[in-house]
C-alpha cells in the first residue's frame, strides 16, 4: 500500500496465482506496481507487510466444504486434505512465522470439520457461484453456530473443475445440500445465465484459488461471512494444467493453495471490502497487513520463487516426524518467505510503522 504522503490507492491482491502465468500478469494489471528466508529468495525489504489497522483474526477456525459430491471425490483425498490443512495451521514452528503479525505474538487455528456438498459435479465455477453458495448455506441455516466473526469457509473444488473470478454466477448453481459430513476435530497428521468467463484469471492460466467475504442480514443482524476458494491442482488428462501444481500428488497441492489462503485471510480478511470501495479514501481502513505493491502474506513468495519448489515444501511437524505440504508465507523479520522458526518471530508492528512513516 502506499505511505501516507502517497494519494493513490494501490488495490491489494487476494488471489494465489501461479508466476509469470496469464493470471498473474491479468491480476497485476490492475495494481499500482512500482534470517531463516527460504534458500534461493533473495532479501526485499520494500515487499514487507504494513498494517493499515483493518482487522485481523488471532484465534481462527475454519471448516471445509467439498463441493460436487461424494462421486467427485477419493475419500482418501478429503481425508490427508483435512488432516494436512489441521496440521499446517495448528504447528508451532510454522505459526511461529505467523504470530509476528500480532501484538500479543500468539495465534491459534482451530479445524471444525468437513462436508461432502451435492453434487453433480460442476465444470466452471466463479466468484458469483461460491458467494451465492455461502449465501445460500446462510439462509438454509447450514451454518447456524458459526462465529462468523472468526470463521473462513473452505470451498474445495473437485478434479477437472476449473475457476475463474467472474463477479458474475455461471449456468450451473452449486448444490448447497450437505451430503455428509465430519464433524470430529481433526487431529494432527499421523502423517441464471452463461456469463464468458475472464480467461485470463482462471485456473487454466494459473488461477490457484481466493480469499473474499459476503454481507448478509441488516442493522443488528447484519454479519460478515468469510470463505476460500481454491481448485484441485493437476495436469489433467489432456496435458491441460489446472491451477498451480508442485507436488507429486493433487491432495499436497490442495493443502499448500489452503494455507495460503487461511494464512492470508487471518491477516487481511475485509480485503473484499477494501477492493468494493474503490478509490475512497476509506477504502485502506479496511486492509490488514498487505505490502506497499498490495501483496498479501502469500502473494510474493509465489512471484519470487524460481523454480515454486523455493518455497512449495513439506516440512516437518514440530512434534512429530511427519511432513506437511504448504506455501512459505512473506516473514517481515526475514524481508522473505520465511521458514518455521523454533521462537516467535518478533512482532512487525514496529518495523512497520516505521516503512510507513518513511
């Protein structure tokens, strides 16, 4: 974002995007452009994170929606996705990373099970879809007991399903009938009409997937409702690539796109807002912690990363030998995609005012 002596509005990201794909450069279009760092990512201290006091969430839960049915998906698969996605967000060392976006230096993440949503399974989905989905689940009080306040619904998309960030629904409506569900806490790992999508931003240009929110309800009950979006990254078939593929098997990929999303709407949740409101100057209230290019914690450790492996890692669990898939996230102590730390990192607040009021 810009300092205070700059008048433009730099229109943060919110989507996860593969680097030099025709998604990045459609999204980068749109934005004003002017240690334990992961080996191979070079210091950037004009890409660290800056507060512009909009909220953010200490103590997230989250939930997972699959959409498309019980046919569209490998039980397996939706297993290590849940298990995995618990693990990479309740692991010290790799919060640790996370927490110095926080006064108090503590963040905890709590998983609160998954749901099998109706098929069938759709081709393309968009923005328009899921946010008429989340609202769809609202009203059908699927989400009644939901601390809307603290949530982020994952919407995990099955194979072959491709995304854009049309604002605008596509033909096929996604059921919002739960067709089953796990409700368990998951421990940590063992282990209307046809609207022509944008091409450029969608997940066979490198789309990975996106953070945004909704508005439902008035006056007293007005709420705010949080969700991510993200594909099953693959090379299908056809030799097409969907989304953005690292890892030798799509599930691993699933987790790493989710950790970053959760990662970056804990930090910037009302980043839909701040981008609804334009050129106002009320429009940076709303941010969080966004760089002065408008990237999110997620967003340069991607466009850096040569070859994506520099920062796609598993690594291993604090307390255990297993390994976890996940996207190093922006370390403002390390000016880089930072790696899991044995101690808090220190709080960024100060450096940040600091890059601000220069």
């Amino acid at each position: 974002m810009p300092s205070e002596k700059q008048d433009a509005f730099v229109s943060p990201m919110r989507v996860f995007v593969a680097k030099n794909s025709k998604a990045e450069k459609s999204v980068r279009s749109r934005i004003s452009m002017p240690a334990v760092r992961a080996p191979g990512v070079p210091a950037s201290p004009k890409h660290d994170l800056i507060f512009h006091s909009g909220k953010t969430i200490a103590d997230l839960i989250f939930v997972n929606f699959y959409v498309g049915g019980t046919p569209a998906w490998n039980p397996t698969d939706i297993q290590s996705i849940d298990d995995g996605l618990a693990a990479a967000m309740t692991d010290k060392n790799l919060n640790n990373v996370m927490s110095q976006y926080y006064a108090s230096g503590h963040i905890t993440s709590t998983f609160q099970g998954s749901h099998v949503l109706a098929g069938p399974k759709p081709s393309k989905v968009s923005q328009g879809d899921v946010e008429n989905l989340v609202r769809q689940l609202f009203q059908a009080g699927t989400l009644n007991g939901v601390n809307f306040g603290s949530t982020v619904l994952n919407f995990m998309l099955p194979s072959g399903t491709i995304l854009n960030t049309d604002l605008a629904p596509t033909i096929g409506a996604i059921s919002s009938k739960v067709e089953s569900s796990k409700t368990q806490q998951v421990t940590p790992m063992a282990l209307a009409h046809a609207v022509p999508p944008q091409d450029q931003e969608d997940s066979t240009n490198g789309l990975g997937g996106y953070h945004g929110s909704i508005h439902v309800g008035t006056g007293s009950a007005a709420q705010t409702i949080y969700y991510a979006i993200g594909v099953f990254s693959e090379q299908l078939a056809d030799g097409t690539v969907n989304g953005i593929p690292v890892f030798d098997k799509s599930w691993k990929n699933v987790v790493a796109t989710f950790y970053h999303e959760l990662n970056e709407a804990r930090t910037d949740p009302d980043v839909e807002d701040a981008i609804n409101a334009g050129n106002s100057p009320t429009a940076v209230n709303f941010l969080g912690w966004t760089s002065a290019q408008g990237e999110e914690c997620g967003d340069f450790p991607v466009s850096e990363a040569n070859p994506l492996t520099e920062v796609f890692k598993e690594l291993k669990l604090t307390n255990s030998q297993a390994t976890v898939p996940v996207q190093l996230q922006y370390s403002d102590a390390d000016h880089g995609p930072g790696l899991p730390r044995p101690a808090a990192a220190p709080f960024a607040g100060g450096h940040a005012k600091q890059h601000k009021a220069g």
